[in-house]
C-alpha cells in the first residue's frame, strides 16, 4: 500500500506545483490547498502507516500493549490541517480584496512599473 | 559609573516625548548633563594620580562573557575629561549656533547619544561592550554628520562615513572576538595577563590586521582617510567635537588600550609606523592645497591621527608620553580652531581662506583664539604645542639604527606642513586689511566665541605650567597604555639640544612657508587633477559597480512576478535533491515490509486521483471546488484507514468549513482563466512533475531506512504516568507541546483578525462601491 | 436557503452537534477528539444555522460577537499554562484534582487548555466565516 500512497503524494506534489505556477488567482489557492494535502499526507506515510491500531491508550491499562500507530505525525498533522483553514481563508480573502481593487484576475496585473533608483 | 554611561542615553531617548518643549531658549538646559559628567569624572582625578584605578562590574549577559564592566585608569580618564569637557564646550556652543533650527531637539539628542557612545568606548573593560559602544558611535555619527538631511552631498557623506566606519566595525568584531577566545577571558585587564600568548600564537597576525582594519578605518588612516574630510558637511559645532576629541580619537584609543596586550612586536610596530608615517605626510601635503578652512582642518586632523598611530607604533615609553601629550595639545588647538571657524562661516557667510583676511578689527575675542590655538598647532615656545612637539622629536631621536634619521625627518616635515595649516586657519583669516564687504561682521553671542577661546587659553596655560596636566593626567595615560612606570615627566626647558634646534627649524621654515605660499583656487585645482587615483575615487567606483551590479542582479532574479520566482526555487530545489539522489546510491524498495493492498483502498486512491485530474483541468469553478472537497475528503479517509481517528475527525470537519468558505465567495471569484500558451503548459508540467517525482522517491528513500521510535515510544510510554491521558495525539497537542499548540492559537487569531481587518476595514475610502 | 425542512433540523441540530461537540472535547483527553476537533463542530454547527436563518440571526442568537471568544480562549490557554508558577511549580506542570467529577470526568490544567483551544477555533472560524458572509451580502 506504500506504493500507492508514493504514488499519490507526487500526483499531489506535481498537481499543487502546476497550479501554482498558473497566472489565475484562483488556480493558485487550489494549488496552494493541493500542496497542503500532499505534505500532510507524506508526513503521514513517513511516520509509518498501521492499521486499526489508533494511538489511545485501552481503558483498562496505563501502558501500550499492543503495536500501535505512531502518535508524532499525527499530532503534527493535527495542527497543520487546521492552520491550512486559517492560511486558505486568509489567502481567499485576500485574493478576493486585490481582485475588487485592481479588478483583475491576472496575477501579471499587479506588477507595478520597477521604481528605477530608489 | 553605569548611571553616567547611560544618563546620555537616557537623555537622547528623553528627547522623543520631551524634545519639543527644549527647542528654542531652553535648548541650553541640556548642556548641564557634559558639565555635571565633566564634573563627576574630575573627581576622580585624585585617586587616578596617585596610582590608582576603578573598576565597576555589572552582570548582564555573563553565559556570554558579556558584563557590563567599566575599568577607569589614567588613559580612560584623559578621554572621559576630553570627552565630557569639549563636549560641555560643543553644547553651549551649538545652542546659539544653530538657534532656530528646525531639527535642534534632534541635534542635541544625536549628540547626547553619541557622548554617551564615547563614554562607553573608553570606560569599557569587556571588548564586546566596546564593541556595542564602538559601533553605536558610528550609528551617532552618522546622524551628526548627515544633520543636513536636505543636502544630497551631506546625505552621501555620512554614508560613507557610516559604510567606512562601520566595515571596520566588522573586522574589529572578529578580532576582539578573537583575542577573547583565545585569551578565555573578554576583559581587558584580564587579557593582560595573557599577552605573552597571544603574542606567540599562530593566529596574532590576523588579530592585528583585523584590530588594524577597525582603528585605521575609524581613525581615518590611509588609505581609509577620505570619509573624514566628507564628514566636514556635518555642522561645525559636530566637527569640532567629532573630530578633535571624539569619534576619530576611538581609533587611537584602541590602539593604546590594547598596546599593552599586543603591542612590543614587530608586527605590531612597523604596521603603524609605516601607515602613520604615510598617513601624516600624505595628510599634511594636501592640507597645502585646500582653501575651505574646514578642509585645511580636516587634512591638518588627519595629519595629527597619523602622528599618534606614528607614536604608538614606536612604542617607547617617550612615544607613549608624547601620544598622551598630543593627543590633549590637539584636542584643546583643533577643538578651537573648529569653533573658531564656526564662527567666522556663521558670521561672514564664506569659509573661503582666500577671501578671509583682516577680521580682528570685528572679531578680536575670536582672533585670540584662533592665533593662540595656531601658535599651539605650530609648537612656539610657552604654548602647550611646544612641549608636545618637543616630545614627539624626542620620541623618535630616540629609536634605535637608522630609524631616527628617517622619522626625524618624516615628523620635521609633517609639523613643518601641519605648522602651515594652523597658521592658514587660525591667523590668515584674523590678519592683513579687512575687506569692504565684511565691515558688517559683529560679534556673536559671547558663548560661541567663549568656548574656542576657553579651549585656547587652556593650551596656554598648560603650556606655562606643564605640571598641571601631567601628574594628574598625562603620565597617568601614557602609564597605562605601557602598564608600567614612565618615568619622566614634562618640562618646559630641556636646555640646548639637538630637539631644540629641530623645534627651530620648524618653526622657521614653517612660517617661511606660510609666508612666501598663499593659497589659492589654482592649487586647489591642480590637486584635483589627481583625484581619479584617490582612495575615495576608487570607493566610489567599488560602490557605483556594486549598485549597478546588485541592480541588474535584482533585475534579473527579481522581476516582481510570482511564478518565475516559483519556477526558480522549484528548478532548484529538484537539480539539488535529485543530486543528492543520485550520488546517494541505487534506490531499493523492500517489498517484505509493506503493508497489503486491499480493493477498498485502490479505490479511494482511484477516486483521489480522478478528483484531482479533474481540479486542474476543469474551467469551471463551481468543479474545482468541488473536486477539491472530494481530494480532502479522500485523504480523510485515508487517515481512516491508518488508525488516524482524530486526523480524520479534523479532516472532515476542515474540509467541510472549506466547502463552505468557497461557497460563500465563490460567485464573487473571478472566472477560471486560461493565460498560458501550450509551451509554458508544458515546461510547467515538466517542471511539477520533476518535482512530484523527486517528492516520491525521497519518500521511497526515508521508508527504507530503519526508523527509529524513540520519540514516539518516549511519547506512548509516559501519556498515562506523567500526564495522565490515553489519547496520546491529544496528550502531546494540550500537554507535551503545550507550547506549540499555544502559538498555532495565536496564528489562527491573526489570521481571524486578518481575515477581519481585511474586509471590515476600508483601506481606501475611494473603494466603497 | 429557505427550506422548511432545512430550517427546522438546524433548530434541533444546533443543540444536538453543541452537545456532541462538548462530548468531544471532554473527552479528547482519553478517545479521539479533543479541542480542535471540538470547536470545528461546534463551529459547523452555527454555520448551519447561519446557512438557514441568516447571519445575523446567528450573531442575535450568539449574544456576542464570535471574535471576542478568541482573547478569552486565548487567555485561558496562557493562563492554563502559567497558573502552576503561582504555586511554585515549573510552567506547564500538569495539576489535576484527585477524584473525578460526575459527567466531567478528570479535571486538570490540560482540559483549561483545551478549553481555550475550543473557545480560539470557534472565534476564529465563525470570525472568518461571517465576516465574509456579512461581506458578500
């Protein structure tokens, strides 16, 4: 199953890098949400991969027992999964004030003429 | 002693909120804090005198080796009076010059910053709060002298000054950072007791040269000079304290507080004999040259800069004597004439030698002055001058070979050109008729010729009495920069010798130079012909090469759209990992570990592939949207899979809130566009999936290696015992990171209040649709 | 959206995913869920309501305005953290009561901290989302 998960996480990489590589606003958010899921799902994979065996203690025993699924990645993902929300609403509202500003989609548009000799 | 150190400080920040309200009459108050440090630091001329030292320790970042220690001997006590004495001068005098000033509040609280930075340069014992001083008066300085901010010439000057100084600054780091290591100790006093090795260590030739580069730069030694004659833009009441007492002097300081731990060597001598040497003459020639009294001045200091570095080289305890000598002999004739000058710009509008002449007739307090202090500059008899003069022939008939021939000769012919300088600045100007347009000439507010002439009348007087100066002060220094007894003392007389015919000779050929050679525009002229060789043309050059290089690079590298910019790191980052790939051996894949394929995921991963085909080539938004929404719940699903609950609960929650969030906006988006030729489409694709596929085999690469689960056995083991919770991820998020959970907290509140300020707050006024 | 159905479940869901949302943070500690997972919910269910009854009846019915949670959760968060320096003990040390409550459970620092974390993600989500709601509208 690692194969197939390899396989995704560079379909995610090279989809999210394309998108972000477009001109359109847009497209760029998309790739931005694409590259998150890749990196979640790689640092997901390199922790390991096991299943049925969640990282919660049994009721009755203070110790693991069994195997069990490493805890350290997932907390990390944790995290970056609810930043993304954040960082994705801040990028659309953004994106949403510069396109009312310079009514343009294009991302080109908003090159200003280089200041010569500050 | 940390209160006097910082009451400048103190004072420069009170200014921001205060600065308004001392702008016009009560400007003058500020003057009281040189004065009452002037006065604190007098007090301490007994216990100085009589062999003694104070040393004051502060802790403040002692795992560092940074204290604030401050370490009071003769040479810092010379420099502490110079310091807070001219300084007193420079303040009083500056208020009625620069009465009415837009930025006079700004002024006095650059300056109460910079004394405060001098005062800390010569009270610290510990190199890196020296350094910290060192380099905040070149910050100070650097506003001095570019107070004119209106002016293009003044604005470049003092960053000349601040790049010239402040590189030094740099080098002197690593030196001092050096002697420190080496020596295991940042103190000064303590270094002493380490001289013998680092004298012998493989690395003291780069301690000097780096030490070298830090005092020549800041001391204006050649071919480091030129920024101090640029610095003349600064208002005079700046130079003259900058220049006389201050700032140029550090560099000599330094040189004198560490001749004790490094000096004594060839390697320490020759260097400064040799760039002194040079320095003095080259100096002193072009002050011939020069018709703007300021100029004169700045190649006249230059000049005596390069007399001390001279005498420092030589390092015999009557070179170190004559450096203390003169170091005060041309504070008090240099600080004076500078103010001298002042006046006469401020009054008669020109600093133009050629067209001076005659103002003794209107201001005859001020010709006191200046023909004094040129009597001293030029070493007559009963002037403070002479006996310095008399010390440095002293110093160098003295030496030993045939060196007393040639620095003889070499300090003859300096004083002979500086003798010049000084008459040219403080007697031409006063002499001769006056002409018709200056008739109008008055005298100033009494404060602003008071002060050249205190300074003057001083040189007289320790030049009548010798005693005064010495006990308490002079032997004192030059004591400590041998750190041992010197051993003579300052006479007046020494009777008929080979010095005193060389004090003669001076003299006489100075005046006769002074009176067969008049300044004019032409020789100025013909100097400037040489100006393309000059060590402040080539600066020039470096730094107009360096903005055209780092302007084309910016061009290039820079070009202000996001894409290129992401190409670049992208392209980047691929060649270098796929390098790494490559020359890190074949790359293998043991099939015995993994985990079995059921159907149920290869069918998801089918759908996660589908969804994500479909988000980037649909033109309609509405699918983009909802094709990411499944890709996010795909994933969710995975995390289902791998014993993931909480990541899956997070997921979907997450990508639900995300639907919704596109929902809300997207009839508002702009519609998908397609702005790109099939070619870029295509080195795009090439591009991403380089990327994609450098992305899965470092994946490949980190599953194979063994994995070691010390953290997370370290994480499962203690969850019950020490934080009591079973569901580790959680236990690590609220507890073991409780940190790191805090912190993403405030970022999801920045990003609320961003998202918040964004569309709530109107930016423009002109917006509102 | 003016579906009867629609509008008339969230009346009742509101309450019903409130309650599982609690669940899920009391609970974090021992099962899966926690603060994060909690406030999400919590979060998706008043934009449900928001979805269906507008807005600002949401906001009339939350009282207060959903950014002035993110300070108060914040400053428990801290305050969780930091409380054990009052007595004596090192930042972070986990404090917790002996017995545990009825319904509750175990109380201790951790669960003030993801209290706060809770009280931060809702403030923030519902910040963002209806400021771009009151926005488009």
């Amino acid at each position: 199953m690692e194969i197939v998960l390899v396989l995704l996480i560079g379909i995610l990489y090279a989809s999210g890098i394309f998108m972000l590589l477009r001109r359109s606003m847009v497209k760029l958010l998309i790739g931005l949400t694409l590259l998150g899921n890749g990196a979640n799902l790689l640092i997901f994979l390199l922790g390991g991969i096991t299943k049925g065996k969640p990282p919660v203690i049994d009721t009755a025993a203070k110790l693991f027992t069994d195997v069990y699924a490493d805890p350290v990645p997932q907390a990390l993902i944790l995290t970056a999964i609810v930043i993304s929300f954040g960082l994705q609403a801040f990028a659309i509202v953004l994106l949403k004030r510069v396109y009312v500003l310079v009514n343009s989609d294009d991302l080109d548009d908003l090159n200003t003429p280089e200041e010569e000799d500050i | 002693m940390l209160a006097a150190v910082l009451s400048g400080l103190i004072v420069s920040i009170l200014y921001i909120p205060f600065g308004k309200y001392l702008k016009d009459r009560l400007s003058i108050c500020v003057s009281f804090l040189p004065i009452a440090l002037f006065a604190y630091f007098a007090s301490f001329i007994p216990t100085i005198r009589d062999g003694g030292h104070i040393t004051f320790h502060y802790p403040w970042v002692p795992s560092l080796g940074i204290n604030l220690d401050f370490h009071l001997d003769g040479l810092s006590l010379l420099f502490s009076l110079l310091i807070t004495g001219i300084g007193s001068l420079v303040f009083l005098y500056a208020a009625p010059y620069l009465k009415g000033h837009r930025y006079l509040d700004r002024f006095y609280a650059y300056l109460s910053l910079f004394m405060a930075a001098m005062l800390g340069l010569v009270l610290a014992d510990n190199v890196l709060l020296l350094f910290i001083f060192w380099e905040l008066t070149s910050i100070s300085s650097f506003f001095l002298i570019g107070f004119n901010n209106d002016n293009a010439d003044s604005r470049k000057s003092s960053l000349i000054a601040l790049g010239i100084t402040g590189g030094g600054g740099f080098l002197l780091m690593a030196g001092l950072i050096l002697m420190g290591h080496l020596s295991g100790s940042y103190s000064i006093q303590e270094m002493l007791g380490a001289n013998e090795y680092l004298k012998g260590h493989a690395l003291y030739g780069w301690i000097l040269a780096l030490v070298f580069a830090g005092a020549f730069t800041k001391s204006a030694q050649f071919p480091f000079h030129f920024w101090l004659p640029g610095a003349m833009k600064a208002p005079t009441p700046v130079s003259a304290y900058l220049h006389s007492a201050t700032m140029v002097k550090a560099g000599i300081y330094l040189l004198a507080r560490l001749n004790p731990v490094l000096g004594g060597t060839d390697y320490w001598m020759y260097p400064l004999v040799i760039i002194g040497g040079v320095t003095m003459l080259y100096s002193a020639f072009h002050s011939l040259f020069r018709t703007d009294l300021k100029a004169i001045l700045a190649y006249s200091t230059i000049a005596a800069l390069g007399i001390l570095v001279f005498l420092i080289g030589i390092g015999t305890p009557e070179s170190l004597l004559a450096a203390s000598v003169f170091i005060l002999v041309h504070a008090l004739y240099k600080a004076s004439l500078f103010l001298t000058t002042g006046v006469i710009d401020h009054e008669t509008g020109t600093r133009d030698v050629t067209r001076l002449s005659g103002l003794r007739k209107v201001l005859w307090p001020l010709s006191i002055a200046g023909i004094l202090a040129a009597l001293s500059s030029a070493g007559v008899p009963l002037t403070f001058g002479f006996i310095g003069k008399d010390l440095i022939y002293e110093a160098t008939l003295h030496t030993v070979g045939v060196l007393p021939i040639v620095l003889t000769a070499l300090a003859l012919l300096t004083n002979v050109l500086v003798l010049y300088a000084g008459f040219l600045a403080g007697i031409k100007p006063f002499t001769g008729p006056l002409p018709q347009n200056l008739t109008q000439v008055h005298l100033p507010n009494a404060l602003m010729w008071g002060a050249p002439l205190v300074l003057a009348l001083l040189g007289l007087l320790f030049g009548c009495l010798p005693f005064l100066a010495d006990d308490a002060l002079l032997n004192p220094a030059a004591h400590a920069m041998l750190q041992a007894p010197i051993g003579t003392s300052l006479k007046i007389w020494h009777g008929f010798n080979t010095v005193l015919l060389l004090s003669g000779i001076t003299l006489v050929s100075g005046v006769l130079l002074y009176v067969i050679r008049k300044p004019s525009q032409r020789s100025l002229a013909s100097i400037e012909r040489f100006n393309a060789w000059s060590p402040r043309h080539l600066f020039g050059k470096v730094a107009q090469y360096s903005k055209a290089f780092s302007r084309r690079y910016t061009h290039t590298l820079h070009n202000g759209f996001l894409r290129v910019y992401l190409l670049r790191i992208i392209v980047f980052a691929v060649l270098l990992l796929a390098f790494r790939l490559f020359t890190g051996g074949p790359i293998r894949l043991t099939l015995d570990q993994l985990s079995p394929v059921s159907v149920y995921e290869i069918i998801v991963a089918a759908i996660l592939i589908a969804a994500i085909f479909l988000a980037v080539t649909t033109s309609s938004r509405l699918t983009a949207v909802v094709a990411t929404s499944v890709i996010g719940y795909c994933i969710c699903l995975q995390f289902v899979f791998y014993s993931a609950p909480d990541l899956a609960m997070t997921q979907f929650s997450i990508d639900t809130l995300t639907v919704v969030l596109f929902v809300l906006v997207l009839f508002r988006l702009p519609p998908f566009l397609n702005l790109a030729n099939r070619l870029t489409r295509i080195r795009d694709w090439t591009v991403a999936s380089a990327f994609g596929a450098v992305i899965s085999l470092i994946a490949i690469q980190v599953l194979n290696q063994p994995f070691d689960g010390a953290v997370s056995r370290f994480y499962g083991d203690n969850a019950y015992t020490l934080a009591k919770g079973k569901n580790v991820v959680n236990v690590i998020l609220v507890d073991f990171r409780g940190f790191d959970t805090l912190f993403e907290i405030v970022v999801l509140s920045i990003a609320a209040i961003g998202v918040f300020s964004l569309l709530k707050l109107r930016l423009n006024a002109s917006e509102k649709e | 959206m003016n579906s009867t159905i629609l509008k008339t479940a969230s009346n009742y869901l509101l309450p019903i995913l409130l309650l599982f949302s609690i669940f899920l943070l009391l609970r974090g500690h021992y099962h899966p869920g926690g603060g994060f997972v909690g406030g999400l919910i919590a979060s998706i269910a008043f934009v449900l309501h928001s979805f269906t009854h507008g807005t600002d009846a949401t906001l009339r019915l939350l009282r207060i305005h959903p950014g002035s949670l993110i300070p108060v959760g914040l400053g428990l968060a801290a305050l969780s953290m930091f409380a054990p320096m009052l007595g004596g003990q090192p930042v972070m040390t986990g404090l917790w009561l002996e017995e545990p409550l009825p319904v509750i459970g175990m109380v201790g620092s951790a669960l003030f901290f993801d209290l706060g974390v809770y009280l931060v993600v809702v403030g923030v989500v519902l910040t963002i989302l209806f400021t771009i709601s009151q926005y488009s509208e």
